[in-house]
C-alpha cells in the first residue's frame, strides 16, 4: 500500500501516466542500423507524450507544402505549463522596449523563463534530429535528473520535430525502397521539398514556402525565442561536429551583444561534449554567418546556434579510413590538432545512433545552459531591443506611392511586416519605415545595398566562398523605390495599401496585372497584349494581339534541382499552366505540337546531356536528354518554338544546339546547385579571374524587345557565378562599361564590361532565349520575373 502511493506520488511527481518508450513505440531501438522514420508515426509519438503527461503540449500549426500535419511540442515544468499565456506575455512586452520600462523589465526578467526552439531535420537527408528529438523528449520528461530538473524549471523548450515533413517521407520511401540494393544510402532523385529542396533553409526573409511561414508565425512572433537552435548534418569527412561560433562575415545589422553570446553557448557546448568523451569537435569553421536567408531570429533578439554533424549514408554505417579525412576546410584542417579542432577524428566506423549520440549532449547543454543564463538572456533580449530602437542610421526609409509595379511594393511592405516591422502612412501615401522600432535592423538589411567584405583565402589569394549568397537587397530585386532618408518623417498609423487602377489595361510592369492576367488565362478567356508597349487587355482592341495562353514545358531532370523547383513555384505562383517533362517526354519528339514553350532551369549542360550515370543510381533515373533530346529540342524551336535557358543552362544552347556565342566567363567550379550543406574537401575558394557568388549586378536593357516589357532600361540582375557572353546575336540585357556591382560581392567586372546578359537568337522560326542570370531567383526577383514571363509569350 505504502509502496503503492510512493509509486502513484513519484508519477505525480513526474506527471508521466504510462508514457511508451520510444523503442516500443517504433518497434526498434531509436537509432538503429538501417532504420527510418515514417512523420504519422513520429506525430502520433508526441500525441502519446502528449496525453501521459503535464509537462508537453502538442500543437498542429497548418498544413505542409503537401498537406502533412507541421506540428510543435512545447515542454517545460507543469506548473509553467499552466501559465504559457503569462509567459508568451513577458516574452511580448520584453521584446519591445518602447513599451516597457527598465524597472519593469526588470521584474519581468524575474519571473520570465528562457524560450528556447529546437527545429529539426529541415534538410530531409540529414535525418538524425528527428530520432533525436523523440529520445530527448521522452528522457526530458521521464529521467528525473537534476539537469533535467533544471531545465524544466527554468526553460520552455518549444520542439519542431521537422520543419520538413514531406521530406521526411520522401527521405524514408526513398530509403526503404533501395535498401539491400546497390543505392541504398543515396539521395532521392527527387527535391526533398516539394518545391524548393535544399533551399527551404534559405527562405528565412521572403517567407514563401507555408512551413516558413507557420514557423515564423506561430512560433517565433508569438513567442520571441530567445534562443533557436536548428540542428543540421554535413559531409563525412571532416569534423563529426561543428557548433559555433561562426565564421566571417557577420552580417553588420546583427548586434554584437547576439555574437557574443552565440559565441559562448556555442563553446559551452563543444566544451560539454569534449568531457563527455566525444572527439571531433569543431568550432569557428566553415560556416559564415552573413545571409539574413537563415537568420531571421537573430534580427529579432534571439540566438541562431547550429551543429552540424557528419553524416552517415542515411541510417546506413559508413567507415571512414584515415586518408578519406578531407585535407581542407573553412577554418580548420580536419587532420591537424588546431585551437578551434582540438581532437581530430581520423575515420573509423559511424553510424546514425552516433549523430544521435552527439546531438543528444549537444540538446542537454543547449538547454542546460539556457536554464544557467536565464536572467543574463532574457535581459540582454530586452538590451538588443533597446538599442535597436536607439537605431539613428538611417532614421527611416521611404517608399513613395508612386512605384512602376505596385504589386511588387506591396508584396514588398508585407514582406517586412511579415517579420514584425512597422510600416507607416506618410505623405501622398508613401509608406515609412522608421528606424526606432525594435526591428528595425532586420528593415534595413533588407532595404539597403550589401557590401560584402573582399574576402581571400590568404592576402593576394583566390577569393574565399561565402556559405551562402551576398546579396539579398529587396528593391534592386523587385523593382520598388525605396530611399533611406536622415531625418525622421512625419508618419501616422499604418500604411494602407492604395486601391487599385480601374480599368481594364494591365500594365505588364506590375506584377498583379501578371496574376490578373494568367487568371484571366485559366478561367479560358482571351487576353489581348499591345505589341508596343506589352501591357495587357480583357477586353478587345482594335491594334492589340490576342495572345492564346502558353503551353509551358518544365524540364525536371532526375538530379532533384532546386532551381526547377523555384521555377515551378513561381510558375503556379503567378497561374501559368506548366507540363513537367523528363528525359524521356522530351526525347519522343513532336513537342511543338504539343508546347509553346520549354524551359531547361539551371543546370550545367554536362548534367543536362547525361543526368545521373549508370551505376549510380536505379536504372529509370540515370542518363540524359541525350542527342535524342538534342535533335527533338532542336526540331521544336525550328518550328516555331520557343527554347529558354536559364543560368548555367544556356552552356547547352551553345555547346549542343549551336547558339553563336562565345562565353567569357570561366566555367564554373563549385558552388551551390544541390549541394548538402558542406561537401568537404577542397571546395573553398572561387575563380580569381571571375566570380559572383550570388550578388546583383546592373545592367542596360534594351526595352524595345518583346522580353524587355514593362521592365526600365537600367536594372540590377541577380547573378550566380553568371556566365557573360561575346555575341553578334541581340542582347537584351547588356553589363555597362563599369560600375557593374550593385549588391553584394564581384571579383572581375572587367570580365563583364559590355557582354551580353540576356540573348535571344533565332532558330528557324522560333527562339532560344539564354538568360545568364537567374531570373526567378527564390521567389524574390520580381523585376525579372516579367522577362522571364515574357520569355514565355514570346513567339
Ligand atoms: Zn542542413
């Protein structure tokens, strides 16, 4: 009897009813050798945590991309857990220090909790976090520890099991289905988001795909973090982890109170591992902390803190020999014993329960030092919000009602709204972004032009490669006026958007007469284009063309590439009806009977022509277009079609179909394009002669070209280790004599001066159009989308 209500008190205690393990959960042990997670089940575990204990709330926050549950777990102690509205409270009023007095902070910091966000697995190939995420949760709330008490005392800990359901099943059919086969281990021939694959994890500003947006929405709005931590894997090769701090560049907006912080938890938490037994500890390497893609928090007073751990082939073992340790990484040689890689791993076996193993220290001391520092955290969020708001660098920036796309300005204001920045009414109806608000960083990052550090390897050196792009200036991409003033404006409530023009002309330099439009389209109506200046009409006049709506032609290659998912987002983004082909659908010919225009997203011509080779993947997902595809490509633009090439892509136009000209940039080497995180090995330094790593670029346009409607003679292109060309064919867009960086970083405008950007040859009675560019850019680069667009209408 006795016994029995110690038993029932310590279940009190614990709040836990009879809580599955893990292991019987899944039917094996968390970790296993060759095991894999379907998301209904890893959704239906924390529903059981759930209903066996007062200590973890599960929420369903929206839908995917395709339409799996993107849930959260909240965790913490249960009397905290009754009170979540007072806490979400004291987070608000902290996070804005117009609205709350030093005193009040004060007492506010006294009885507020550490939020801390876990978010997993958003690279669905990096599959340990998840598993990660339901062993910690069932140790958190079931292994009675004083570290464990610790942390649920003092932290709400906010658990995405996987900002990436979808990926996580596709990840898991893939696996499931080559296990036991020569492929087993391999990455799906398919993009591991629906749309956007690898780059989810760059869509941190523009907000595009629904789990960045629930994420953003739900999560960090409501709850202001203090600290994220997004857990990530690597290549095999190096370090078995990397945990802050970063690398340079930091991005200059982010306040340096931020940096010192992710410094020292990032240590402490390589300090941590290193007692527990665990070598290959990495800091201060490869990873940069400069694209505001990735780090929304840290314009909004929380801590950005990552691992990156080395993977093993999906749940498959590896085993590493010694010479396989790559040589050279950013920051640190994997085979030296250095300040910032203390303890070498020189190869032996690794498998998925390692990552775990790892990651489940890293976890414990993340959150175990968020319980330590509650009070230094939570004032310092408080601190950064105040000196934002102490922000006079520019005092605001204006964007005036008189814009060439106003549905471009108006995506734009709700971009920033979006992140929680103030947009007010000023005069004649512009909009006013002041400066003294409490993110008012993150506005300006977005607002102004990016001057990326000239960054070598050595002195004299190659220039050394960013993580990511340099460039992320909003107005250059989308074609809005936006001036950063000194003074402060006079501005009162919010900005309302103007109502729209009546009547019935389009205009084709606004982005809304493009969704109009291809409604229009798809509702089976006529749409009448003006042949001079490119706008759009419903109704019939006299003069103007009437355009049928395009039969659109996707190319998607087996290589899962991304920038074939951002075309295909875009596409159904702005209505146009599109047919993805494949290899196959393209080299059977007859296609302009059948399609108006095809589109080869960017993909070296190499790759194009080949895809996978045999051997390396199951046979229906290796090889080409082929000269097959060659030749029906061909015949498709002499009839009348029209070919568009985009980036890297148009390599193909010149070297398989003929197109004259001659590409003055170097070819490209490394870089981005599908790649994980780090491939290891030697790929860090870019072309001396030539390299753009992501940057905007000016150029001329020549506006009497079909592709140049509703698009100004001066623009800034979004480059991408672009290529440039020597051609007599028409250049639509050309690179000026100088003066050609706008945004970001460039080695070699002399490369540039003067080449062709944009060609559009002829090829019998239709057209290849190349794009050396990257005109759809990530769902940002609204003053290309029109030439894109009218790429597409274009015969
Ligand atoms: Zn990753």
């Amino acid at each position: 009897m006795i016994l029995r209500i110690v038993c029932l008190l310590l279940a009190a205690r614990l709040g836990v009813a009879a809580v599955p393990t893990p292991e019987s959960y899944f039917g094996h042990p968390i970790g296993a050798d060759r095991t894999v997670m379907d998301w209904d089940k890893v959704v239906g575990y924390f529903q059981v945590l759930a209903k066996g204990s007062d200590r973890i709330r599960f929420d369903e926050l929206g839908k995917t991309a395709d339409g799996r549950p993107f849930i959260a777990v909240t965790i913490s102690d249960a009397a905290t857990m009754k009170n979540l509205d007072r806490y979400r409270e004291i987070q608000a009023r902290l996070a804005d220090p117009r609205k709350t007095t030093v005193a009040e902070a004060e007492k506010l910091i006294l009885e507020g909790k550490t939020v801390v966000l876990i978010t997993c697995s958003i690279h669905a190939t990096e599959i340990a976090s998840t598993h990660t995420a339901v062993e910690y949760a069932h140790r958190l709330l079931t292994e009675d520890t004083p570290h464990n008490r610790a942390i649920l005392k003092d932290v709400i800990l906010i658990l995405v099991p996987s900002l990436n359901p979808d990926g996580v099943d596709i990840v898991t059919r893939w696996y499931r289905k080559t296990l036991g086969t020569p492929y087993e281990g391999s990455a799906p021939p398919e993009l591991y988001h629906k749309y956007v694959g690898h780059d989810n994890n760059r869509d941190w500003y523009i907000f595009s795909q629904p789990e960045t947006r629930l994420t953003i929405s739900k999560l960090h709005n409501v709850w202001h973090p203090e600290v994220t931590y997004d857990v990530h894997q690597m290549g095999a090769n190096g370090a078995r982890l990397f945990v802050p701090p970063w690398l340079d560049p930091t991005e200059p907006n982010i306040d340096a109170i931020l940096m010192q912080e992710m410094n020292m938890m990032g240590t402490a938490m390589a300090s941590d591992l290193t007692a527990a037994g665990k070598t290959g500890v990495a800091i201060h390497g490869v990873y940069d902390f400069w694209t505001p893609s990735r780090h929304f928090m840290a314009f909004h007073g929380g801590l950005r803190l990552l691992t990156e751990s080395a993977s093993a082939r999906i749940a498959t073992p590896t085993n590493m020999t010694a010479d396989q340790i790559g040589t050279n990484a950013l920051g640190y040689n994997p085979r030296e014993r250095s300040w910032n890689y203390l303890e070498p791993w020189m190869g032996g076996p690794w498998r998925l329960r390692d990552i775990i193993d790892y990651q489940l220290i890293a976890w414990d001391s993340c959150l175990y030092n968020a319980a330590l520092h509650r009070t230094e955290l939570l004032r310092n969020f408080y601190r950064v919000g105040q000196r934002q708001i102490a922000r006079s660098d520019p005092a605001a920036f204006v964007i005036s009602s008189d814009q060439r796309d106003p549905g471009a300005t108006r995506k734009l204001i709700e971009t920033l709204r979006f992140g929680q920045v103030e947009v007010a009414q000023g005069a004649g109806g512009s909009a006013v972004v002041s400066m003294h608000q409490p993110y008012g960083g993150w506005a300006k990052t977005l607002l102004e032009v990016q001057h990326y550090p000239e960054d070598r390897l050595y002195p004299g050196g190659p220039p050394k490669r960013p993580y990511d792009v340099t460039a992320n200036t909003l107005p250059m991409l989308m074609g809005v006026d936006v001036k950063a003033v000194k003074d402060s404006v006079s501005a009162s409530g919010e900005w309302q958007a103007p109502a729209p023009a009546a009547g019935p002309v389009l205009k084709a330099s606004d982005s809304d007469s493009w969704k109009a439009a291809n409604r229009a389209w798809s509702q089976g109506q006529s749409v009448w284009r003006d042949p001079a200046s490119g706008d759009f009409s419903l109704s019939a006049r006299a003069g103007w063309i009437e355009r049928k709506r395009p039969r659109v032609a996707l190319y998607q290659a087996w290589t899962a590439n991304m920038d074939e998912g951002w075309t295909r987002w875009l596409l159904e983004d702005f209505g146009f009806a599109y047919t993805s082909v494949h290899n196959a659908d393209l080299q059977a010919g007859g296609l302009r009977t059948q399609y108006d225009a095809i589109v080869i997203p960017d993909q070296p011509a190499g790759s194009i022509e080949n895809g996978h080779r045999a051997g390396s993947m199951p046979p229906e997902y290796t090889g080409g277009l082929g000269p097959k595809g060659t030749q029906a490509l061909k015949e498709f633009a002499e009839a009348g079609g029209t070919l568009i090439f985009l980036n890297g892509a148009t390599d193909y136009a010149i070297s398989r179909l003929g197109v004259q000209a001659k590409t003055v940039t170097p070819a490209r080497t490394g870089g981005r394009g599908g790649d994980p995180d780090f491939a290891g090995g030697d790929r860090t330094a870019g072309s001396s002669e030539f390299y753009s790593p992501g940057s905007l670029l000016n150029v001329k346009v020549d506006t009497r070209s079909p592709l140049a409607y509703g698009v100004p003679a001066g623009i800034a292109i979004w480059s991408e280790q672009s290529p440039a060309w020597d051609t007599q064919l028409p250049a639509v867009a050309r690179y000026p004599e100088s003066g050609i960086l706008a945004s970001g970083w460039l080695v070699g405008d002399k490369v540039l001066a003067n080449r062709a950007a944009l060609i559009d040859a002829p090829m019998g009675s239709g057209h290849a159009i190349l794009f050396g560019m990257r005109p759809q850019y990530r769902a940002q680069s609204y003053l290309t989308f029109k030439m894109f667009f009218n790429a597409l209408l274009y015969r």
